[in-house]
C-alpha cells in the first residue's frame, strides 16, 4: 500500500469543511469526515485509479458530498494537497503544487 501524506493546506481544507458541515446540523461534520476517509482509503489502495486533471495531480470525488480530493503520486506515495468543494476555483489548488 502506498503511504499517504496530507499537506498541511488540505487539512486547513478538512476542518473548514468539517466546521462548516457541523455548523448546518450537528453530526454532519463527523459524516463528512467518514465520506472523506473512504475516498483516502480507496486513492491509497490504488492512486492509479483517479485520472490527472492538471499537470500531474490527480483527483477523486467524494460519494455524498461535492468535495474533490486533489493530490500526486510520487513512487510510493501520495501527497494529498487540495481537498476543495467542487464548485471552488480551479485557480486555489492549482497553486498547491
């Protein structure tokens, strides 16, 4: 299995979200955070899965909630870098690199 290395951008991401989620309806948060964790689980087990969508880096969605976690793979591991609603502005984590 491929290591996984969240920057420290995408877990500002993770919390933004989080606290924006739990603060529409309690708990809602912590299902972001499981939705999240599947989407890792599965990118780790096989990064070649997800197709590049600029320069390199590569992106999965979520199942539930439109969120897309961006990162690259280099040897055994994954750098996740953006984990940005789908609606976002490219330009945010194109800048991430």
């Amino acid at each position: 299995m491929y290591e996984l290395i969240i920057k420290p951008f995408a877990e500002e991401d993770i919390k933004d979200a989080a606290n924006w989620y739990n603060g529409k309806r309690e708990g809602l948060g912590n299902e972001f955070l499981l939705a999240l964790e599947a989407t890792i689980n599965a990118i780790q087990r096989n990064p070649n899965n997800y197709q590049v969508v600029y320069k390199g880096l590569k992106r999965a969605l979520t199942v539930r909630f439109p969120y897309g976690i961006f990162f690259t793979v280099e040897k055994d591991t994954i750098y996740v870098l953006a984990i940005m609603h789908t609606s976002r502005s490219p330009k945010i984590w194109k800048k991430r690199k």
